[in-house]
C-alpha cells in the first residue's frame, strides 16, 4: 500500500504537531504517494517542497479514496476533526499524548450538547462513578480533583483503530495499560539536526552581551513546564552570577500568565519575553542560549518537540526525571528530581552553567549525538513503516 | 559529654514561612489599587449621585491618578523586593543545609579515625 492519507495540522497552525508533520513529510514522501488532510477551516499551509495533494476534509469525505489514513492526534483544537475521523474510520492513530482528555473536554464544550452528553457517557463507561463525577464537574463549571493521567480517554479511538504509533517506551507502557489490546508501535519522534549556529553573532543581533548566562525556556507556554519553578530558582541563583538573562518565547495558552509571577517577583529587568517566534527565530534563540529548560510535569505520555530541539542544537537541558524525558541518557541532560528537591538542583544547574567555564558544553555535546541516532528520521520512517505494514495486513484480512 | 544535636532545616514549611506566605498573598491581593471603584446608581436619588459622583471624578483626576499610579509603582517595587529577598533567604538556607551535612560527614570521620597524636 503506497499511498497515505495523513490528517494533520500544518504550519502556520500553532500545533507544534503542525511543525512535526512538516518536517517528517518530505522522509514520508521519499516512500509513500501523500495526501495531506487539513481542517474545512485551517489557514492556508505554507508551500511544502515536496509533490503532495493537500485536500480539506469535506473535499475528501467526497473522493471516497480507498487510501490508507494515518491521524496525527493532539490536545490542540486544531485536532477536533482528526479525533472525529479517527472515530468514524479506522487507520493509523499516531498519539503525540497518551491522555487526550484535553481534546476530549475542549469538545465536550464548544460542539454543542450531544457532544457534552457524549463525553459524560464515555467517561461513566470507562472509568465509572469517577469518570462520571469528574464529567459533570466540567459541565457545571466546577474543577475536577481527578489528573487527567488517570483519565486519558484515548481508549476509543485507540481500539478502534488499526495500529498507534506512539513516540517512547513510555508512552507505550502507559497507553497498554489504559488499552491492554492495542497494537502499539514505536516510532521516534525524529528531528533535523540542523547546522550549529554561531554563538556571538546570535548573541549580537539580539543585543545581548558575549559573558551574560542566557537561560531559555522556548516552546509553546503551558503550565505543565512549570516556569515558576523555574523563575523562583532563577532568582536565588542570580545572588550567585555576574550577570543573567531569562528568555522565555512561546505562545501562550489562555489562562496562563506567567509573565505576571516574574513581574510580581522583581524578575522584569532580568527576563526577555519574546511572545510566539517563527522556527527561524527558535534557532537563533537558541544558538544565543547557554542553558535551556524544559522541566514538564505532569506528562501526559507527551514527546516534547521543543526539548529535541534544544537537545538537537547541543544545549544542556534541564528536564523533569519522569516519562518519556527520563529516556534522555543521564549524560546529556541535567535531570530534575520531582517534589521539593526540585527548586534546590535548578538552582544548582543554574550556578554551575554560570560559573564553571564550560560545564554545559559537553552535556550539550552528548545530547546532540544522542539525538542525532535515536531520533533520526530514518528510524522514524523505520517506525511509520513497520506500522503501515500490520495496517495494511489488517485491511486486506478483512 | 553529650554533643548537642544539630538543627535540622524541615522540608515542611514551618509556622513561619507559611505565616509569610499568608502575608505575601495578602500583599499581591491588595497591591494594585484602584482609584475608580464601581458606582452605585440604584433608584432617583442614586442615578442624581452617582452622576455627581462620575463628575467630580473626571474633574479630579489630573490630580487622583498620577498619585494612584504611584502607589502601584510603589506597591509592585515593595513587593518585588520582598520577593527578592525572600530568594536570597532560601538560598541561604540550601548553602546552610549544605554546609551543616558537610560538618556532619567531617565530624563523622573524625570519630572514625581520631586525629594521631603528634
């Protein structure tokens, strides 16, 4: 079977999955004929180089193409006429987060009230009184006590779909122990190993002086990467450096301000906020930075694009010790434990990068390389393949 | 001789610290003032005050706000300090823990292996 239809965000989509797909694509394409599904509603996509037909999901619900589908799923919005189709008609699932309920709540309250009471039956199916319970708080408008880890409802569409990719060992334990049936493939999230950029001359265009210890917090700003932990070990550690800088880019989910805790905690004057930034802004910031962080908790089983990146661009990066980051080698990242220890090796980190000359420069070094075998596209497509393969068995069993 | 134990930091919060916390909260609560607090405007009497009201508002503030804008300067600067200070003492506090567990490794060998006589 060489011809894929792949539903997927595409860049300008604010779906980091939008950015994944872009770049795996032109790999996908040098194997299979693509069409690339996008939202009735989806901006128009940059121009890709590579020959793919792109259709809108009603042109193609027209077609009745015999083609293989392959759904990108995520939490974004973006993601709600994926979720609809994967439901509607098996193919490849390929879960960027184990837990969907995001997307399944974000449904639940803007696709009218069949989509609510859907969403309440789903959840008292799955996971009983609580699910129930943890249902209604939502629909009337009151905070649920339960994490959305022990309610992923991803259990759907994942049954009913021919094979899911996911993207670490993790995320595949956790998905088999929501749906013991599934049949789960790994395929790593891959990532272009760019050309190292040159340091000084980053650090110039964005007027920032050669010996400053620039920290970077890069990537979409939601609350489970936890920046106030974050800015609270930065301002204990700046008692110990010359001279700091906090870069913070990314847009911003609703709700949350993080930009308000550095204001109300003094750390203005030493924090550059840069909003959203296109890819090629992202490399540079990243060219500039010394130390990144990327400290996610609690996962939802997630693959962090924007931390390969930072491992890709050799920065030493600080992640949370938990999921799919923990399966970054201890050498080429600085591992935070969870809990309050937290705060205390950050700061660490923090003083160390600024004070011992060329402390992070091995760690990043050692994550580049990893990144470079683990997360090729090579075995991405190796991962994709093997998928499309079981797939393509199922169908023409049945 | 008994030698005196050593305090131990708690990771807990102590009564203190959350007695700070409790300030802390009470202080970026009420930090940000505001000269223009809703009207009330319920019935004949009141729509003829609060008129009276919004009108003297506008014709004082040339001379309300900029005292208001100051505060919230003051106010936000106050709090950053505290904020700030607040940092330095937690990392006084690692640097003690710190040190505390490294006289507590040393005072260990000691007793293992006592100094020889000279």
């Amino acid at each position: 079977m060489n011809q894929l239809a792949i539903f997927t965000p595409l860049p300008p989509s604010s779906s980091g999955i939008g950015q994944y797909s872009s770049e795996l694509l032109p790999t996908l394409a040098t194997a299979y004929a693509l069409t690339i599904v996008l939202a009735d509603d989806a901006p128009e996509p940059a121009p890709l180089a590579i020959p793919v037909t792109i259709v809108r999901v009603s042109q193609f619900a027209q077609q009745r193409a015999p083609l293989l589908r392959l759904y990108q799923l995520g939490n974004s919005p973006e993601h709600a006429y994926i979720l609809r189709e994967a439901e509607e008609h098996p193919g490849i699932c390929v879960l960027h987060d184990i837990t969907l309920q995001h997307l399944q709540r974000w449904r639940a309250l803007h696709e009218g009230p069949t989509a609510a009471a859907a969403y309440r039956a789903e959840m008292q199916a799955r996971y009983g009184t609580l699910g129930k319970q943890a249902a209604d708080d939502l629909l009337q408008n009151r905070p649920t006590t339960l994490s959305y880890q022990q309610i992923p409802l991803c259990e759907r569409v994942v049954e009913q779909s021919l094979v899911t990719i996911v993207h670490s060992d993790y995320a595949r334990a956790e998905l088999l122990r929501h749906c013991p049936t599934a049949k789960v493939i790994i395929a790593p999230h891959g990532v272009p190993l760019l050309p190292l950029g040159d340091r000084t001359a980053a650090r110039a265009q964005l007027g920032i002086a050669p010996d400053t210890l620039v920290i970077a917090a890069l990537g979409n700003l939601i609350p489970e990467k936890r920046l106030e932990v974050a800015l609270t070990a930065f301002a204990r550690a700046l008692y110990h450096l010359p001279d700091a800088l906090f870069l913070i880019a990314g847009a911003a989910s609703p709700h949350y301000t993080p930009c308000t805790f550095a204001r109300m905690h003094g750390l203005e004057p030493v924090t550059r906020w840069l909003g959203r930034v296109s890819a090629a802004e992202f490399e540079q910031l990243l060219t500039a930075t010394d130390l990144c962080v990327n400290l996610r908790w609690p996962t939802g089983g997630e693959t962090s694009g924007s931390l390969l990146r930072m491992l890709a661009a050799g920065r030493a990066t600080l992640v949370s010790d938990i999921g799919a980051f923990a399966e970054v080698p201890d050498d080429a990242c600085v591992k935070i434990p969870l809990g309050p220890p937290a705060e205390a090796a950050i700061v660490r980190a923090f003083i160390q990068a600024g004070t011992l000359a060329g402390w992070a420069d091995p760690i990043g070094a050692r994550a580049r390389a990893f990144v470079s075998t683990a997360h090729s596209f090579t075995r991405t497509l190796a991962g994709y393949q093997q998928a499309i393969r079981q797939a393509a068995a199922i169908v023409a069993k049945s | 001789m008994t030698t005196p134990t050593q305090p131990t930091i708690s990771p807990l919060p102590t009564a203190g610290e959350r007695l700070q916390a409790q300030w802390r909260a009470q202080a970026e609560r009420w930090a940000t003032v505001n000269a223009h607090l809703p009207l009330e405007t319920a019935g004949r009497l009141g729509a003829v005050v609060g008129a009276s009201r919004k009108a003297i508002r506008l014709l004082l503030r040339w001379y309300i706000n900029p005292i208001v804008e100051q505060q919230n300067h003051f106010n936000a600067a106050l709090l950053s300090l505290e904020a700030l200070h607040h940092a330095r003492e937690q990392e006084l506090l690692r640097e003690l823990t710190e040190l505390q567990q490294r006289v507590r490794e040393l005072e260990a060998r000691l007793t293992i292996d006592p100094p020889s006589p000279q």
